[in-house]
C-alpha cells in the first residue's frame, strides 16, 4: 500500500510490502469475534500492568512503571484507557466528523478501479459500512469501488487500533485496513530498482497496514510497515519494509473476522482474532528519519478500501459486485487520568 503519486511523478511499479513471503506462518485458526472486543495488553495480564519501566513501552512516551505495578504517564499520572474513536456505523450515512471519500481513477499501484463516492459503491446499512466493488465503466476505469479515509478529521500517534471486517474473495479484490501519515514533512529524493527517482513523500514517512488481505492468496493476512532507507550511491532513499510472516485465517469468505494493531513509540504488535500475528520493533535497524524525525512518532490517519488489480491478480468481471463489510473501527489510547 502507498499513497498517491504526485501526477508529475512517472509510472513505475514499486515492490509491494504485501506480496506473500515464501514462509507462510500458519499462526493458528482462531474463531472470529462475534462482538467488540476491547483493549489488551501485549506485555503483561493487565493492559496497565507492569513489573518494569520496558512493559509501559508500548503505551504513551515517556510512560513508566510506578511502584505499585501500574505504568504511569512520565508526571507520575495514572494512564487510563480511553477510547478515543469509536465508530459503529449506527446511522444511515457515513459520520462526516470521521470520515470522508477518496475519489477518482488510477490514483496508486495501477489499480483498475475509480474510487468514488456514490452509495452504489459506498453504502451505511444495518450497522455495517459497506463498501462494494462493481464491474462498471466510470471515469475512465472498466471497475468502480470504495475507499474512506479519516484524513483531515481524525489522525493520531499510538494506541491500539481495531476493525471487524468481512472480506469478499472475487478475482482481484484486495481489502485493506491501513495508515498513511497525516502530515507528511518534505519531500525527498527516492529511487526505485534502481530508477527511476522521483521528490515524494513516500515512504520516507511511513506507510503502516493493520491488515490487507489479496484474493490471489485466500486467506492471507498481510500485516507490517513500509519506510525509507538511506542510499549513499543515489543520495536519496529507498523503500524499506517490515513485515511479518503472512498470517493464515480460516473461511476469509465465510465469517468477520477482527484485526488489530498495537502501536506505541517503541514497538508494533498486530493481532488477528486476539491471536498475535506480527511484531516490530520501532525504529526499524535501516530506518530513514527524514529531518531527524522518526516518521512513526507522527500522527496518522486511517483508510478502509477495497482496491481491484493493482499489487493484487487482475480482477475478472463476471465476480463482481463484491462486497467489504465493516462492522466497527475503534482506536483507544492511553491518556493521563483526568
């Protein structure tokens, strides 16, 4: 996953954080959710737990562990668990407050569908946001599908983020659940097998998936990061990635399933049904920190699509419509007590 390219920037095709890895994991088949689930800890019992200042890592910076076993805020503040996002899909429409619509054609990756916001393509009913994919001619594309973005309403750094998801498996359906920083800084000089170059923002400063799953492998969870790498010989960066191995889940086609990161200043862990599919230290070892930032101490907003072609196998008309069905996305994070 990458964000769009500037028009100017030439076409090429860049290697894909999410193709499948030659060892495929097959970390356990867990039963899906039937209902919310709520934050959890990865370093200990309690998600406020801890025996050392390590264990509070993955909290707030600057968090620590106090004496009585709790990670407090670096003032000595207790953390609290706070749900900060907490989208149901309850209405008829979309909460514009939380999110809005990418639109148009050929905007990453090659792909074959024009995003658009129609209610033929992007619909809120019964509790679920469904956004569905049609073989149809639209702006210029053979397809139309959906995609939603929190992108200037709602982006955040750290806590843990979490959607139920049904995702369908026609022909070139690749359904993503992802993050691209909000604000990215300047532009850098990147450079690509090995050219050609182009002045862009990605991945220089980060691209974070919380699941994509690509109907060329049924059942495949891809999870983990794309950033940038220094490179002396072009002076500029090259595309770096982090992922784990691919996670397997039973009937991609059949039941919801829930996905889920935990991101804190320094580590990720990403969890498919409860079960841990992924971790990730922060910074990466070849991390580029454009500027002297660490892009993954930035906020973030978050995308939900359904994508066709592109880093997926060619979609085939005669599979769709297809459909991805959300039942909620949630983000908690760890604040001082009030």
């Amino acid at each position: 996953m990458h964000d769009a390219r500037p028009w100017s920037r030439p076409r090429h095709n860049l290697p894909s954080l999410w193709r499948p890895v030659l060892c495929i994991v097959l970390a356990g088949f867990a039963s899906s959710g039937c209902g919310p689930s709520g934050p959890r800890s990865s370093s200990s019992t309690h998600w406020l737990r801890c025996g050392t200042d390590p264990e509070c890592a993955n909290l707030a910076v600057g968090a620590r562990c106090e004496k009585d076993g709790f990670c407090v805020a670096s003032g000595g503040t207790r953390l609290v668990q706070s749900l900060v996002l907490d989208e149901g899909f309850s209405g008829t429409t979309l909460d514009p407050a939380t999110f809005g619509f990418e639109t148009g054609f050929d905007l990453r990756n090659a792909e074959a569908q024009a995003y658009t916001d129609r209610a033929e393509n992007v619909r809120v009913e019964g509790g679920e946001l469904v956004i569905t994919a049609r073989a149809e001619a639209y702006d210029g594309a053979d397809f139309t599908s959906g995609s939603v973005t929190t992108l200037g309403r709602q982006a955040l750094t750290f806590g843990r983020f979490e959607v139920r998801l049904r995702m369908p498996l026609g022909r070139g359906c690749s359904s993503a659940f992802w993050m691209l920083p909000e604000a990215p800084g300047m532009p850098v000089n990147t450079c690509v097998d090995p050219t050609p170059c182009y002045s862009g923002t990605w991945p220089a400063w980060g691209d974070i998936v919380v699941a994509n799953h690509q109907s060329q492998n049924p059942g495949g969870i891809l999870t983990g990061v794309s950033y940038g790498t220094w490179d002396d010989a072009v002076a500029g960066v090259r595309h770096g990635v982090a992922m784990g191995p691919e996670y397997m889940i039973a009937a991609p086609d059949t039941g919801w399933h829930v996905f889920a990161l935990d991101w804190g200043p320094e580590r990720m862990e990403w969890y498919v049904d409860d079960v841990l599919a992924n971790s990730l230290l922060l910074p990466p070892a070849d991390l580029y920190q454009p500027d002297g930032q660490n892009p993954f101490h930035r906020p973030f907003h978050l995308k939900l699509s359904l994508a066709l072609g592109g880093l997926d196998q060619a979609p085939a008309a005669g599979d769709y419509p297809q459909e991805l069905r959300a039942d909620y996305v949630r983000v908690w994070q760890w604040l001082p007590e009030e």
